[in-house]
C-alpha cells in the first residue's frame, strides 16, 4: 500500500483476515435462508413454464423438421433429373445430402411427436418418405448404368414427382394439426408465465433485506479493499513506488502485497533498462569509426557521436538542433537528403556513397546508410544515420583504375609497334627474296661458294619472313583483328590434306607418319586455314625435334561436347619443370640440342592464340616416351549448350 494509510480497526480487521471463502459463505448464506421459502414456490412454477416452453419449442421443431424433409427430398429429386440429362456427377450432391439427412431428420420427428393425430400422419410421411429415398436410388443405379434406360428412368421419375405430391399433402396435414397443438401450447406458457410474475415480485419484496445486509457486509470486507487495491494497480501504472505491505491476510490481501512486490520488481528493472541504455549510448558515443547519430522524423540532427564528430568536424554543440542537409554539397542538398529520408521511410533503410561536406568546407567520400526507427504501433520515431569516411578507398580504386587504363594503353602500343614494325620490315625483306630468287636462278654462273651463299641469303629470308607473319598473326589476335571463318569441316578431310603436305616434312626427319583417321567420320567448328597452321606447327616441332624416335602420330579423340586433336612422338620429351614454359612467345626452353634447330619461338604461342581465338583449348602431356600436345574444338551440335568453364583448361590432365 501507499504511504498513509490508516490503521484497521479490530472488529474490521477479523472481518478482513477471512478467508474469501467465509466471507462468500456468509454473505450468500443470510439472503439465501430469507429467500429459500420463496424458491420453493418459484422452482415448481418455473418448471411448469419449462415444460410449457418446451412443449413450444417442440412445436416448432417438429413444423421445422417436417419443412426439411420435404425441402431435402425436393432437391434430391431435382439433383437426380440433372445427373440423369448431363451426367455429371455434381449434380448427384443433393441426393448424397438428402440419403444422409433425412434419415435423421425422420428420426427426431419419431422421438418428438407426442399427439396422436400428428402421429398418424407422420406414420403416412414416413411411408412416403421412404418410398421416395427408395425410387431415387433406382434412378441413379439405372443413370450409372451408362446404357440407354431412359424407358425406365422417365416413368421412374414421373412416379417419384407423383411420391413428392403425396408427401407435400402429408407434410401439410402435419402442419395444420401442429398449428392446432401449438396455439394450446402458447395459451398454457401465458397462464404459466402469469403465475410466474406474481411469485417473483413476492420473491423479490422477501429477497430485498436479505439483499441489503449481504451487500453491507459485502462492501466492508471485500468492495472497500478492492477499489483501494485499483488504486494501487493505477499508481504502479503510473511508475509510482508501492512501498508499505497490507496487513490483510486473505486473498485480497495476498494479491496487493504480489502487486507491491511487483513494484519494486519493476523499479529494480527500470534501473537496469536505464542503465543498459546509458551503456549503449557511451559504446555509441565513443565508435570513432563510424559516425552514428539520430536525426527526428523531419531529419534534424538529435544526437551526436564521437566518430560523426571526427569525420564531420562538427562538435554536438554546433550541429544538435540543425537539418543533416548541412553535410551535403549544394550540388545535391536541394534533393538528395529528402530522397534519403523517403526512402528510408518507405522501405526501411536507405544507402548511398556520395561526397560531403565537414564543417572546414573539404570533402570526403562517405557511404551512408540511413534506418526508420519506429515504435510498437509501426508509427514512425525518427531516424538512425550511420556514416564512413570512404576517401581512402576511393582513391586506392582510382589508383587501381588508372594502372589498369595505363596497363591496356601499353598493350595496345606494343601491339601497335609490333603490327607497324612487321610491316615495315617485309618491304624490304621482299626484295632481298626477290633478288635471292633471281640469283638462284642463274646459281650455274657462280662457283660453289657463291652459291652456298645464295642459299644462306635465301634461307634466312624464308626465317625472317615466317618470323614476321607470326608477329602479325599473334599482334592481330592480340588486337582482336584475327579474320576468322568458323565453319563446319570434316576432320578425316582435314586429316587427308595434313598427311599430304606434313609427310615430306616427317620422312625427312627419317619419322614414320602414323594417322588414326576417326571413325565414324566427326565434324568440328572451326577456321579451316587456322587449324592446318596449327596442326601444321605441332607436326613440324614433333618431327624437328624428335631425333632419336620412330615415329610422329596425328589422332583425334570425341568428348561430351568437344573433339580433342592429339599430336604424339616417342622423342626424348620435354621436363615438366619447363614445361610452363612452352606457350610463351620467343622463349625455346634454353635447351642446348635446340639451339640447332631452326626456330623462333614463336609457334606454339601462335598456336595457342589461333585455337583460343576458335573458342578452343591447348595443352601439353608428357608421355612415358615422348611428348604429346593437344587441342580442343566444338563440336556444331554442342557449341551452342556448352559453357566456357565446363570446357578443359589448357594443362588439363586428359587420359
């Protein structure tokens, strides 16, 4: 209880101690005795009207019950004509109804009915009743027949009309006598109920005193404390402390004495929700990270952390109470902050990266995040605006975009210088061919010597142009200038066409040419002049540098969705620790035994670029014996399902 409250007096107080229980006893017991007289006589006039009432209802019932069996018998018959002209099955629901209810409808007409000339009649409904039920199952059993019966069905359906006549006229003798039975039963319920007014007011006159001490006793032991514990329970609604305990002892009194334990439950956790937020609001105000400040519905600045104040510049004296537009350039104050809000408002939060402003006029790069702070109810509070100074990143991915930029610039001038420097070399290079060609053809005028330099001049310009032609090549695929016809060819044409122009090649390197044609004949997508360059390229190199073999074998191998071309030789094979090293251009592994042989190691980069350019994959594996590079191209029926990274890479291990 609250402070001042007066002490209870001792008659009062045994009174309050009571159980409620007691207190209940005595309060019902004392207009209980006055009245028990009176009840007596009111029992056994309330039963008369009880059974009067209920003959009533039973009236209506049995009116009401009748009306359904014809109702329910009625539309079954109507389902059963349309399920018999269409033969749809949604038509057969009201029979299904009727089949179910009506049985029971019947039966609670047989235990209703008491008079005997409405018993008569019922016996006829029943008669009718069933005769009906009966005549609409045949019906149906002949529709489900699905044969022609409608010589039976239509004399079936005139009988079952004729059934429902009969038992609307026996439903309707029912009714009039129900009518008759019923203005009896209302005559008797208003003579009952007369009678019954005059005992009350007797019983109400007696009860009356008896009613006035149970109230006086029962305001001084129980109303009085409740409407002070109601004050209690408004004061603890208000926040106020509860702080003395009730004396009472009954449940009345239990109950205050939880509700002032409940007080001081709730001031103890009001202390630490208080004290929960003054932590959370010092964690806030000490991030120096990010700045975390709340703004009011309209977008005025509310709070003020130690990071906002570190990136902004604005202490929370100089910015609490101003609109947050103020940290926007005028660029993008006019919109962007109420775009910001709208956002957040209909969609719960808001982000954007954009410049601002600190307060000594310099910009910084900042990503916002703006969130809607709304109550219980969804109505909205205000705003929370958490901010990062993004300039450092921001300039690192300049940085990054600007080497990027000068990266790709430099690519293009290499391969500009290497496309203008290739050009500018065949013109003359052409002429020391066209002049070397013309001496060979008067070689018989010069002695030995001269014409073993007419060869070398010769010679080392057929290098120098091949040289040349790879630069082009490799600086056009480099451009994205390659001028490719991807076509559809026949690989054991192809296949034919190698063996013809390779095999001098082969037999002079004192090689067999082996050539396992595919069977059946396959087709690949392809640049059919690209391809022979590379084919051409693998065999070159496997019989150039296979001088202690047998043998330089061309095969080819289908896949899933590609065909894989195989150049093998039993050489001596390249060592893995170089074997990275194959596809870069001018680089011959520094073997001392090639340093021999023609080359400028260009070729095996020529070729990787031509057959990535046809959308295919190279690669190299060694062998037990030798050496083995493959390529890989589409085939035309899967070149269009196929995804680039399903295809193999180009060092895949492939069996």
């Amino acid at each position: 209880m609250r402070a001042g409250t007066a002490p209870i007096p001792a008659l009062a107080r045994f009174w309050a101690d009571r159980p409620l229980a007691v207190k209940g006893l005595v309060v019902i017991v004392l207009p209980l005795a006055v009245l028990l007289g009176s009840l007596v006589s009111l029992y056994l006039a309330s039963n008369a009207e009880t059974r009067a009432e209920d003959d009533v209802r039973r009236a209506f019932a049995i009116q009401r019950d009748t009306y359904q069996v014809h109702a329910l018998l009625a539309e079954a018959a109507a389902g059963v004509r349309g399920y018999v002209l269409t033969g749809e099955d949604r038509f057969l629901e009201p029979y299904r109804k009727a089949q179910e209810d009506v049985p029971v409808t019947i039966a609670r007409l047989d235990s209703a009915i008491e008079d005997t000339i409405v018993r008569s009649h019922f016996e006829d409904l029943r008669l009718i009743e069933r005769d009906k039920r009966e005549g609409l199952r045949e019906i149906v059993e002949l529709a489900e027949g699905g044969m022609d019966t409608s010589g039976e069905v239509e004399p079936a359906l005139t009988d079952n009309k004729l059934a429902l006549d009969e038992l609307r006229r026996s439903i309707d003798d029912i009714q009039q006598r129900e009518a008759v039975v019923l203005d009896e039963r209302r005559a008797r319920v208003d003579d009952v109920r007369r009678g019954f007014l005059i005992l009350t007011a007797v019983s109400a006159l007696v009860g009356l005193l008896g009613s006035l001490s149970a109230v006086y006793l029962f305001s001084t032991g129980i109303v009085r404390r409740v409407r002070r514990l109601e004050g209690d329970a408004q004061a603890l609604a208000k926040g106020e402390r509860l702080t003395e305990m009730p004396e009472e002892a009954d449940e009345v009194g239990r109950l205050a004495q939880r509700l002032v334990r409940a007080s001081a439950l709730l001031r103890a956790r009001e202390d630490d929700l208080r004290a929960s937020e003054e932590r959370f609001r010092l964690v806030i105000e000490r991030v120096r990270d990010y700045g975390i400040f709340a703004l009011d519905p309209k977008g005025i600045v509310t709070s003020w952390n130690l990071g906002a104040e570190r990136i902004k510049g604005w202490r929370a004296e100089d910015i609490l109470g101003r609109h947050f537009s103020s940290f926007y350039p005028p660029e993008t104050r006019e919109y962007l902050p109420a775009q910001m809000l709208e956002r957040a408002r209909t969609s719960g939060s808001a982000e954007d990266e954009g410049w601002r402003i600190r307060k000594d006029g310099s910009r910084f790069w900042a990503n916002v995040v703006i969130t809607a702070l709304r109550n219980e109810d969804g109505e909205l509070q205000g705003f929370a605006k958490v901010t990062r100074d993004m300039t450092e990143r921001r300039r690192s991915e300049n940085a990054l975009r600007t080497a990027r930029e000068e990266a790709e610039a430099a690519s293009r001038a290499k391969s500009e210088f290497l496309s203008r420097t290739s050009h500018e070399l065949r013109t003359p290079l052409n002429a020391i061919l066209g002049f070397g060609q013309l001496l060979e053809i008067d070689e018989e005028k010069f002695g030995k010597s001269h014409r073993e330099a007419i060869g070398q001049i010769t010679k080392a310009g057929r290098h120098l142009l091949a040289l040349i032609n790879d630069l082009l090549d490799i600086s056009s695929i480099e451009a994205g200038g390659t001028d490719l016809k991807i076509e559809e060819i026949d690989l054991n044409e192809l296949f034919d066409e190698i063996r013809a122009l390779a095999s001098p090649i082969v037999a002079s390197a004192g090689l067999s040419f082996e050539l396992s044609q595919p069977e059946p004949s396959v087709a690949v997508l392809a640049d059919r002049r690209r391809v022979m360059q590379v084919l051409l390229n693998l065999v070159g190199n496997a019989a150039k540098y296979n001088r202690e073999g047998t043998f330089v074998r061309l095969a080819c191998r289908l896949r899933d969705t590609d065909v894989e071309v195989r150049v093998e030789d039993d050489g001596p094979g390249i060592p893995a620790d170089v074997a990275e090293r194959l596809f870069t251009p001018f680089d011959r592994l520094g073997q001392q035994d090639r340093a021999r042989v023609e080359g400028t190691g260009l070729g095996l980069a020529l070729s990787k670029s031509l057959v990535e350019s046809m959308g295919g994959r190279i690669g190299f594996e060694p062998l037990d014996h030798g050496s083995r590079f493959w390529f890989s191209l589409l085939r035309p029926d899967q070149a269009r399902d196929t995804p680039a990274e399903e295809q193999p890479s180009a060092f895949e291990d492939t069996p």
